[in-house]
C-alpha cells in the first residue's frame, strides 16, 4: 500500500484494515525512507514499510519471514 494515497492517507487505511482484518499482514511502500509517514504507518499497525524503488530481494525475504510467522502461529 502506498503511503500518500489520493483519498484517504496510508495511516488511516492501516487503521482501518486492521480493524476488519486483524490478522491480515499490511505492508507499506513509501517514497521516503524513514519519513514521518512510515512511522505513523508503523504505529497504525503496518506489519513493515518498504521503500521506493522497490528491491524485489527485499520484499521475498519479508515474504517469506510472514509466510513463517503464519506457520508457526
């Protein structure tokens, strides 16, 4: 999910994901590495914020850390 979305703010979406889907890991994309924007995702409930450009070697290893969390769980 991108962070500076047109409608309605990243922050604010997570929040209210979370609140209907607990169990549904969110992750954030965000063009500013370490901005206030992905803090406030972080504390919404984001499960992590990557940045932009995207590293795809990056993404599979969250992948697969949230594919163990779920097995284990």
């Amino acid at each position: 999910m991108n962070m500076l979305r047109p409608v309605i703010h990243g922050g604010v979406l997570v929040r209210r994901v979370r609140e209907r889907r607990p169990g549904l890991a969110v992750v954030l994309l965000t063009g500013q590495a370490g901005s206030e924007d992905g803090v406030e995702g972080l504390r919404s409930g984001a499960r992590a914020c990557l940045a932009k450009p995207l590293d795809l070697g990056e993404l599979l290893v969250l992948f697969g850390q949230l594919q163990e969390e779920k097995a284990d769980a």
